[in-house]
C-alpha cells in the first residue's frame, strides 16, 4: 500500500485511504457530467484526486469521512500531485481496516495525554486555582481526547490539542526548576486553560476541524475561556474579581502576546510571560516537526509552512550537514 | 475670579481653585527645602503650580482634592503657563464655594443623564437582553452618577461616562430610524455595555482618574464587561453560550474594532459595526468641543489633540471663515 | 423569474437578465471554439455564465448592457454558482421588460435624491460657501443622476453617490442638532464635496463603473474635487487662497482622514472631523446593508465584505436572536 | 572669533552673532527675576545661551534677529553644549559686521541659482508645459532668492530651496542623458515645481522657518502646488483637465511616492519615477554634507540625523579609512 | 518573422522562438493525454504556449532552452494572451539562426560592461580597497558576462547584473563629481560589490534564474558578499577587522537601507547612503524602461510593475503630452 | 549598609557604593559652581546622585569605576529617587571592600559557566561543527569571563552573556530530548555562537557596557559572527561555503527571526527555529527576573520593561495570589 506521502508523478497504485472530503460538481461537457472532486487521506498526509465517471449510485455511495479502497495513477496538474481516481468502492468488514488507522494522530495514545493533564492538575496544590482548572477540564474533557489544536497551523490532527498541552507541561515543569521564582500552581493552570477553548470554538471530528462555531467567530476561544472561568468561579462560590480569578483570565488573555496577534491585554505577570513564550515555541517546532515528517526523505526541503512565515524548512539531519 | 482657560502669562490673580494634585519636593539649595508641586483646576480647564515656602504647617494642611484660596502670578516655563503662588489657605464655609463649582463636569446633570441611560433601557422589549443589561447597569449605576469616560482622552471629567452614553443612545436612535434593518434592543444594548466596565477598569473620584485598578490593566474593560455578562448569564439562569448572551458579548469585543485598538474580534454583525462608529464618531467629536471649549476663544488653534493623530483644530465658527 | 439571489446549485431556469459583461473567448479544443464569458446581472444582483456553442450570428449579435433572455442551468464550479446557458434571445419590445428593472439601483428615486442635495445647497447662507459648492454640482448634476459611489466597495449601483451624499446630509443636520458648535454651512459643503469629484474619476453607466479615467488615475477624485474649487474660486472672481476657500479644500482633502488611506493631510477642523466620521459610517452601515441584501434570507451570514476587514455578518435580526 | 562648531566646553570667547531666537523667562527664585533664553547662530551652526541678569532695558533692546556681540563662556548642560553669557551688545555700524555673514546659505550665491533654475525654465519646448511652470516660477520668485527647503530636515537655510532645485535639475539632466526615454520638459518642469509652493507653506525669513502658514497647515505644499497649476492652466487659457496639466499635477502629487509619506498618489509616469528618486538621492546626500559640515573634523561621528532614520554617520574620508 | 510583444489574439504566425520553459502534463480525459506546457521567449518578451498532440518522439526531442520553429494561433485564455502551437520542430544549423538572438540582453556587450567595470575598478587608488574589491570581481568575473541582477524584478536578462553595475557606476562618478566630499573609492568599490553576490545566490542560465542557490537561500547575497570580503582580507593578509574591510562590508550590509527591506544595519557613511540611492533609482529607471519597451507603442499603459507598487505605467512620451 | 534596592524618600545613609559614573557641571548661579552628576551602584540596583560643593581635589580624586564611602540622603526629584551626597571618600585597604562586591553579577561564578560551555562545546561529534566553534570561543573566552549580554536590555550584568548561554543550552538539551529529529551538534553550536560576537560589538568593563564600537554600529554582532565563521573556516581549511559553515552562519544571522528584529534572513532549519524561541524565552524570562529582583519585596508591581512591551510584571507569587 502506497503512503500518500510517498505517492510521486505516474505512479500507479491500489490501497485503503480516507474520504476526507469529498463534493459532487459538474464539466463543462454537454451534457454535463457529474464527477467527484475529493481530497483522500492517511496517516502520512493528504493529497487531492479526481474520479471522472461517476455513476447515480455512486452519488449516493460515498461520502466524506468514509474508508475506500482506491485504484489510482498520480499525475502532476498545475505544479501538485494529484491522484486520477481508475476505481472505487467503500470497504468493508472483510478488508479488515479501521478508520482509525487513516487518520494523522498525535504520536502518544489519547488516553496517556489525558491522564497526563490530569496529573498536572492533580499536583495544583492551592484549592481555588485548582477547582478553577478542574471546572474547565471537566467541561471539555471528552473533546480532549481527540480535538485538534488547530484548523492547519499546528497539531492539526487527532489529539492534537491534548498533545500540544501535554508537551507544554513538560516545557513548563523544566522552566520552573529552571527559574524557581515561577509560581508552578499558576503555570500548570495556565498551560492547560490557554486553548482549552478551542474545544467550543471549532467543530471537530476526527481530528480535522470542519469549520469555526458561532462562537469562536463571535468571540474567539480566548474570550471563551475567560468566559468560563467567571462561570466556573460563579458556580464555585469564588469571587469572579478576586486576585487568582484575575490572574488566571490575565494569562489566557494574554497568551497571544500582542494585541494583532489576537490578545486585549499584553503579558504582565511572570508567568504570563512564561505562558507566551511555552506556546510559541511548543507550537513552531511542531509546525517544523509535522512539515519534515509529511516530506519525503529524500526531498531536502519541507513545503513552505505558513506559520514560519511561509518559509520552507531545509532538512540539516541527512547526511549533508 | 480668574478662569484658568484666561490665564496670561504675567497675570496676577487672586481666587478659588482646586487642588487636583499636590506633591513635597525638594530643592536644590543646602540645605534642601521643601516646596509644593501642585496642579491647580476648575471648571474651566487645570494648570500646574508651584509654592515655593512650604512651613512644616503647610505639610499637614493641604492635601489633593481640597479647595484653596490662592494668590499667585502666572509665568512662562518652558514654554508652558505655570503659576507661581505667592499665599494660599483652605477655603472655609464662609467662602460660600462647593467643590462641584471646580470640577468639570458634563454639560447635563448626572441625574437626568442616568435617567436617560435607564429609559432607554426600559425600552428594550426583548426580556433576556433586557435583563442582562440591567444587571450591569445596577452593577455600575452609583459610579456612572459621577465616573469620566477615559483618563485624559475624552469624556474625562464629571459624569463624563454618561454623558458619552446618553450621546450615543441619540445617535442609535436616529441611525435606527434611518435603517430599520438595524435590531434596536441589541444597538442599545451595546450601547450600554460597551464601555460600563470603565468602573471596574479606573478607580476615580470627582471625575478624575487616579489610576488603574489591577483588573483594569490585567484583564481591561472589554473582557471585564464579557465577564459581568457571563456572571449576568448563569446568575439570572440564562445559558452563558446562548446566542443572545454571544452576541451582546461580540459587540462589547469588538468595539474597539481592530485588534491593534485592542478588540480581540473583529465587528462581525450590523449592530457590532454600527456601535464601533457611533462610538468613533462621538469619541473624536467630543474631543474637538473639549478642546474648543478650553482654548481661550481668542486663539485660532486649540493645543495638539491625543486622540486626533496630535493635530490641533482651528476654529472654522469665527468670524474669518 | 428566477431572482440571482435565490439561485441554487442544479437549478433551471427562463427569465431575462442583463448581460453586465461579455466575452468572446477559445476553448482548448482542436480546432478551438469559441464562447462567451459572461456575467448576468438583475436588481438582486449578479452571476457567472458561460455560453457554450456561439455561432458566427451570435458574436455579432450580444453586446454587454443589452437585455436577454435566457433559459440555464446552475452549477458549482469552484465553489461558486455559476449559470450554464442552454438558450439565450436578445429582449425585444413585446417582452415588456426595461433595462431599468434589471439594474440595482438606490432605494429612492435619482430625481429625489438630487432634489434633497439641492436643497442643503440651497440652504447654505454663506454666500461663497454656497456659490463654490454650486459650481461643482452644476458640474456634476447630470452624473448625480445616475453614477454610484464606487466600483465595488459601497453604493456601488445607480444613483449610489447621490444616495451616499442624501444619507449622509441627514446625519450631519442631526449632528449639528446635537453640537451646536458645528459650523453647518461648512458641514454641509464638506458633504456634498466630499465625492463630487467621482464623477470624473470614473466611467460609469448604468450605476456600473467600466474603469478609472486617466485623470482619475493619475491625481484621484480628492484632487480633483480640490482642483474643481480653484478653478471655481478663480472663475467666480474669489481669492483661491482666501480661508473659505482653503477651509473646503481643507475637507475634502482630509475626508479619508490618514495618509495610508489617501488624504494628504489630517481633519483639522471640527467639520472635517466630523465629516470624515459621517462619511465612514454611512459608508459601512451601507456595506452591511447591501451585504445582507443580496444574501438569500435563510442564509445565517453574509459573504466576506471586502471594506470590513474581510468579515462576513451574522444576522441578529432573524428569529434567534 | 570663535565658529560656533569649534566651541568646546569650557572655552571663553568674545563674537559677533545673529539672535536667531531670544524668549524671556523667569527664574525660580522669590522674587522671580528675568532672564534670557537665547539660540546663538552663525554660519557654521547654532547653540543654546542663556543670559542671566537682565535688567528691563535690556528687554526693550534685544530682540530676535538682531546681530550681537556677546562675551561668553561654554558649559556642558545636560550633555549638551550652551553658552553663558557674561556680557552682550547690539552689532552697530562701526563693527562692520553684515547680517548675511552670520546665517547659514547655500554655497552658490541666491541669484546664480534662480537664474540657473530659469535657463532650465527657458529650455523647456513645449509651449504650455513652459507657461504653466513659468506661472508658478514667477509667482515664487521673489521667495526663491531667500526660501530654505524645509524647517529642519534640509536645505535648512538660507536659499536653500533653489539649491535643492538648481542640483537636482543637474542629476535630471545627467539622468536624460542616460535614459533617452524620459521627457526632459516633464522632468525639468516637475523638478521646478515638486516643491515651490513651500513658499506659500511656510513662513520664513533670512532662511529659517518660523511656522507654517494656515494655508500650509490645512492643505500642505503639495497639494497648494496642484492649485497653482489648475489657477495657472484657467488664468492661461489651458484645459485645467488636459492631459499635460494632469501629468503635471501627477508629478506634484506623487513625488513624495507613498501615501505614508503625504502623496495622495503613486508615480505612474517615467518621469514621476524619476523626480522622486532624484529628490531622495539630492535631499539625503545634502542632509549628509550639512550633517559633516557642522561637525567639528576631530569627531569621527556626525549627530544623529533624524532623516536618515536618526542615524549618524561615520567619516570615511579622513585619514582612517 | 512577428516578434511575441507584437502579438495581438487570433493572430497566425510561424518563426523561431527559445522554449524557455517546458514541462509535460497530462489532460483529464480518458485515457488522459501528454501535452507540453511551454514558454516561448525572443528578445522582446516572453508568452505562455501549449502543444496539445505530444507524440512520445517530443517528449524525447523538446528540451528547455532549445531553440524551434514554430507554427502558432495567438488566443486569449482568462484575460491573457496565450499561443497554441499547430506546428513545431527543433532549430537546425541550415535555419541560420542563434540562441543569443533570441534571449533579452543588456542593450551593451557583455564584454563591454566587464571592460567598463574593471576599469573603474582599476581607477581605485586606495590599494587595500583595490585589491579586496579585485578578489571577489575575479571570482565572479566569468558569471558576470551573462548573470541577470535579478529573478524577475530589473535587469532580469542576459549581462543585466554587470549592465546595473556600470549604468551605477556613470551615476556614482556624476555623484562625486558634484558632492566633493565623497570617497571616489569606496564608493565605486560599494557599487561594484554591492550585489556581486547574486552570482552566488541564484542558479542562471542565459540570463534566466532558474532558482536560489542552498546559499542563496539560507544566506542571501547581502551576507555572502561580506563573506566574500572577510575571506579576501584573510588571504590577502589584511586585518579582517580594520576600517577599510569593516567600511566595504558595511556598504554592502546596508545596501538595501532598511531592515524590512533586508539590511541587518542602516547606512551610516556618506558613501552608503549614496550607494542606496543610486541603486535605487538605477533598478527603478530600469524597470520603468524594460516595462515601456516590452509594451506594444500603441498601449498608453504598461502592464502592473511589482516594483513600482503593482502600478502601471502611463506614457507621456507619445504624441498625446 | 543600606542596599539602593530598599532606598526610600528621606532616607538617610551611610555606605560603599561604586562610582558607576561621574560628570562634572556647572550649576546655573553666577559665579557658576561645579557639581559632580554621579551614578552610584551596588549589587542590587543603581541610583542618580548629585554632589554639590565639589572643590578642585575632588575633580582630582574621583573618577567614574572607583569604590566610595558615602553619606547622603534620599529625595524625590522629578518622581524619581535620587541622592543628594552630603560626604564622599575613596575607599581604602583598610575598608575591606572589594570591587567585585559592588557590581551586579550573575547568579553562577564566571568560571562555572565558561566551564558549562566549554562542556557542551566539548560534547559536539561532529568534527567540524566543533572546530569552527570552537575558533570563535577561543577568542571570546576572556571576554566571557564578564561581558555582560547587552546594554540596559537583559542580563546586562558581570558575566551575563555567559550566563545567557549556559541557560540556554539546558534549554537546548533539554528540547532535543523532547524532539529527538532536532541535530544537538547544531542547535549546541548555535546557542554558542548566536551573541558570541557581542564581545566584538561592544566595549564593556566590569559588566557595564560603554559604548558600541565602530565595527559594533557599522556591522552588528549578527554578521561579525558570520564573519568570525568564515575567517574561521579559511584558517582551519574548511571550505567556507560548505553545507556545514553555511547552516552556522544561517543559524547566527536568523536567530532574530524577523527583519525587522535585525537579521537578514528568516530562519530556515529547525535549528535555527529552536535557537531562536530558545533565546526569546530566555531573555524575556531573565528580564522578568531581574525586574523582580530589583524591586523591593513590597512592591507588587516591578517598574515598566523596556524588552516587555514597556509593561510591569505583577507579582504573582506573594501572599496575595
């Protein structure tokens, strides 16, 4: 079986792959004809593809998000690949493939990255800050297990928002040995609340975000989690203005850093500041690390990454530096 | 009584004014003495002051927000007017002046102000966004009698705030009139809210701000009033993710427009976009009257203006133009 | 009749249309062949068309801005609708339809709209004040009749600048209501000023800008209009540097406020200020407005509106809000 | 006698110089006694002074622009170089002394530059493109034997506008020779006129800027020049909107390129192009000549130039390098 | 023989031409067909071509930077012009024709602009200046003879690198000459320096960038020419750190006058500012020039200038101004 | 002693302090009098100080860098704490105070941290990479011993650019355990290297920086270290434009990520991605730290950060959160 992300131009191929989306158009032939404009997906990657013939049961076979069993030849249209779809058909139990298996997911179990969390929250030793957290984490606990952290810049797959926190917990816990002036109670709560959000801003299955709620357009996941902060301390007897309230808003808001890149207020506690910088660079290695993993090895440059800039990255791990 | 506004350099004078601010220093000379620095308001406008003989009596005398009987001269420092007081004591009943007389205040008393702000929240029919305005109305209802709308910018004297709003609530109404696609319960609503949180933001006494409040520059007005909805919401028993809680909050994010103007989100529905240019637009031509109204009518030009780019404004009303 | 307003993927339909634009182009047949690129327009709005099979006849017959009938098909292409022409005549008499129902235009009539703009000019009590805003919109007058306000962004239909310049001559009378200050002779010369020079700018018929002229291009309508009071000023024997003169310059020249936006030099007078405030929210409710216009009513958001930020708007005005 | 850029800290000096500004202000002490504030100039530069004792016939006496002999002594303040004067007298006729050797000029004598600015104007072919720059040259004249460039940035003295113009008429000649597509009448007509309403901006006197005009303030040099042509084009019988008009207002209007920087257009003619880099290049390389002129040859660094981003610049013309 | 900037659509043709660039694509019908991609190019410009009947013999015969006859229709494809080829076939000895005819060029020899070069290098006096410079002509002296100086901004053609080198120096010599106070020498070295690198940085062929180099890349030519030097003054045993070295690579750092345009410092010697200047102008001249003469005489507009601000350019040198 | 970290108003004290720096001026009164401006600053912070009667031995004695003894009392001036010195004396032998006491250092002894660094310089396999470092280290390991890492910015203190590093490369080691794709012979490298040059760019004593140099101004740190790498590899005989030297120089000229932040090119290797957030999150951390630490205990709020956005950081860590 071909990974997409080895697929090159000419090459002829069956195998498994994902429906990940998938619409019905038409030619510009009279009459017109009905044809499938899809993009399929595995594990490595995702590329699109064409299926020409396309028959009134098959308009009513397939749909996004479902397995097929795919026989294909890559052609190169417009400087991409691009897969001419020769047959199709869903698979089935017989074919022993499981959806899962189809899907970019983080490289640590769902359930590990959840408990993982959860024990840094646990070793929040102040009650409020604590309950506070517990509030949000319970809110979203069951879209943690497999959201992802974003629509495309980073983490954008299965657990892919679990996994973003659980490594910026580990950057964390290191920064507090490191500098021990950092309030650890803070940080940690910090960590997890952060993109907590995303979870009520994006509709997400899968791992892939089919499009923003009403609520993130409307408001945005960061003033969503301030938001729920107020209600967990409302609904916790806590004085929504009091000091650790303030605090812990002051570091989701300010998590963005600068007010064009999406926060109202700059960072102005230690670990507001330690916040930004976790995130940031959590996140850009991530974007470095998920482009040179969906680049063939024996390409020296990944694609350009929109979130560096729109810059390519050069590979310095061969055997040419 | 000689106006601050009509203050020539040169000028000796002898009146009533407030002592806005007052500071010990000390000079140079060996053995250092200690003189006043000191700024010195009324309705009309504030000008600095210095008294060079401070007794230790002195000390225990004068502090800010008195009113004092002064006799002094008026200089050129640094191209700046100052006064330099010659005696100075404390105003007593048989002056027969009130503080209120020294302070600049709005041109309508704040009572009918308030009451304007309450009618029209009166009209608003729908029940759910009525109520949660209220809430935030009787939240803020005993600073708005006297809280100034910004530090220095606009609106930043006495009622200053609810002066600003019963000026938008005008405007709403006619631009409501004149497109009838617009909801009025949500213009006014946002008219209401948008900046309501200015009293949690600044800590403020006779219309001046002294400084602002550690939530003020932790979390600021915007989000503090997305959080008095929220509270509004779960304790009123309203979903706090219902739309018209979502939408209430959008238009207080994003008042301020772009994110460089420290909105988080941009205005994303008709009401959101109305109320960023009533605000604008009453903001910018408030700050031209103040400017105006303290420049002496002599002048063409009134002194460079903050919030308009530092232009100053040349009066087109006299007889030249 | 189908309006373009309502049209879904897969629908038939007859009815007539105006051909807003049309060319001949080649498809990449051997030997190639030619169609027509076209797009239809009606009073809700405009599509994409293609017609196939164009015959010698037809290349000599369709022209853009001619009435049609047209019998098609619509389909996505590109995630846009997009008409397929299966039939298409030439509108003649016994069809009953004129070209002035298939074109947007100004919800009130030009006659009118031209009517209230003479009237605030001849309400100006100013002499010279009224007689160099009178040389301009002699000038203009037939052009107020029927151009729009601009290309795409805004009142971009028939008799859209006169719509703009009547809206806006409201809400400044209502804002010299409530700021007494203001100097209405100026505000309202600064209005109807403001834009005037559009009608030289731009070539336009049927409230449809073609192109920008060569003077538009080279100087713009600020300038122009700029240009337009001095050589006003010289031909009605007036100083062209006496400060009336200079004060309406002064507004135009400054009516786009920043110099990234335009304007050579900043607001510098209370009118300017104000105009410029006038002018931006009359522009954007109508952005809005239009937006929601000519989006189907079951739709929840707009498309994308170039002139705010690129954001969509979200109806509160339904039922769930 | 001491040149203003060779005095050093400490120095004594007896001198004539030119009372460039002169404010009276008074000291702290009680009472408060009069004292000078004082900007000493000569030809090589300028220098703060105060003079301390002044006694009431002094006031009458002094005034700005006066030519004086001062006894003085030079003190570091504030890390700044400033004179103590000990004794000061008016220049009388006996010392001999001529108010045009104590003001920085041009390096070219006034009339040699206005007539080589007019042989460029008689050289001009085209008929109109010569009245119409002749129009403006004959409306400037008078100033231009005397108008510096610009308040500070430039050419900042006395005939240094026609210095700017007269060396960048020779680069547009040198670079018509280059590059035989460019229209040499446009080029050297636009050289003459880009900024010759600086005349009518600002208001000066022996080559140093007081302040700008109303005029300038309100419409700026740039868009006073576009005035001037339409005023010229009407007075001469000339289309105001004919194509060699509008290329000329172009030149004007876009020669300070982008809209940040105060043209309301951008250069879309070979010779609009040009006049913006040869005025960069002109201007930049003066600020960098004046900048090593008046600093001492034993300092290896000019002050900061605020033209040149607030960079000073090193010598490398010495023996160094 | 029609040269490709005088092509108008449905024009019939047969001529040479250079197949600048060639890919083979694949169309979408069953079973899909080769057919090439190309570019053909002359000296007058370049045009987009398609070969839709590719035998398996052409994909063997056809290669980039061949020359070929050609028979071709000219046809307009979304709004642009674009050829399809009927016949074609390879260039052979008896046609008579050259490769370099058929590449744009500097309009000067080759030869010529080294020779030119070198001899104002020779004219340096200074013999450490000299020689460093020296080292890195001679390093690129035989790319000089052919490079672009730029992928597709200016001079993007055969000898455009030493052509922009020499029209600066012209420029450099009538700067000194005016401006006494400049360093002849390091100026000409600046000049000649300045983007020596692009030899390095970009991969080209017959004046045509095929791509940046890994070096191009990771460190630009701004960075490599200061290596260049640093490695020069290393073997030629002069002080890597001595003024003359640090003043040639300062030049060469601050050659693009500002950090968001590519200079990590600004200039900050007389002849670094000048150098940013005359490269200015000299780039912007160019690509004035090159846009007016590969557009057909009877267009008043050249195309959009990425350069120039995407604008376009008007001719004033026609018989309309 | 009293530390100048808990001076208040009024205070009055005896101690050793450092003489940071010392100018003599001259007071204002006639004669003028001479008065030291003095700097003073022990290992807790820095404060302004004047001495009044300075006779001709003081100018003598005292000179900026020397130990004193010093009686004074603390004033508010300007809302700024300063000292006025009642007594100063040069400390002596018998006063058992040493130099080093009185400067800020950082945390870890000098010889530790040169140490850390020549270990993990030690620890690079890879035989060039540990070549061309090493080359650098050597000849900034003296200066490492107590340069500090800038001017006012972060860790600008004894031994503070050495501190710098070995934070950093915990930082490093730490990552690339977390992200094992990362190539730690590089990013180690690259931490090294990435400031190494400011030991070239800056004149510094005692860990105070002076002044810029010349090669500092003209050059820049970022690109002397990319010429310390080239001269590097020209003396051990690596070729300079190997994949090696070119992916070193890459990462020292892109770790400020942006233009605008000063380097030339955007970073384009993981490594250099990690080294950049690497740098950011440990200056910002030490900025927040130093703050902290200078601001007495009692403060909740540490004085605005220049390298913060001018923000105060809030004290999160003490009783009250």
């Amino acid at each position: 079986m071909t990974l997409i992300k080895d697929m090159n131009a000419q090459d002829q191929f069956v195998g498994f792959y994902l429906l990940r989306e998938l619409e019905v158009r038409q030619t510009n032939s009279t009459p017109p004809k009905d044809y499938f404009d899809i993009v399929l997906g595995d594990s490595s990657g995702q590329i699109s593809a064409k299926f020409w013939d396309v028959s009134p049961t098959d308009k009513e076979t397939f749909f996004p998000m479902a397995l097929v069993k795919v026989k294909g030849i890559v052609q190169l249209y417009r400087e991409k690949l691009q897969v001419k779809i020769m047959q199709i058909r869903k698979a089935n139990d017989e074919d022993g493939v499981s959806l899962t298996d189809f899907i970019r997911s983080a490289p640590i179990r769902p359930i590990d990255l959840v408990h993982a969390i959860k024990q840094a929250l646990g070793s929040i030793t102040d009650r409020e800050i604590h309950d506070l957290t517990a509030f949000c984490v319970d809110r979203a606990e069951e879209k943690l297990m497999h959201y992802p952290a974003a629509k495309t810049h980073h983490h954008a797959y299965y657990a892919g928002l679990a996994y973003h926190m659980a490594r910026m917990l580990e950057l964390g816990e290191f920064l507090c040995r490191q500098r021990p002036f950092l309030n650890p109670d803070m940080l940690k709560a910090g960590i997890i609340l952060h993109d907590i959000a995303k979870t009520e801003e994006m509709d997400a299955r899968l791992g892939i975000v089919s499009e923003y709620s009403l609520t993130g357009k409307l408001i945005g996941h960061i003033s969503i989690a301030a938001s729920w902060i107020t209600e967990a301390a409302v609904r916790l007897n806590i004085d929504p203005r009091s000091e650790k309230v303030v605090a812990l808003q002051h570091m989701v808001l300010s998590h963005h850093n600068l007010p064009e890149w999406g926060s109202p207020v700059l960072p102005q506690t230690a670990e507001a500041v330690a916040l930004h910088h976790i995130d940031a660079l959590d996140a850009k290695m991530q974007m470095v690390e998920d482009a040179l993993d969906s680049t063939p090895d024996t390409e020296p440059w990944t694609p350009p990454i929109r979130g560096l800039e729109n810059k390519a990255i050069y590979r310095t791990n061969g055997t040419n530096v």
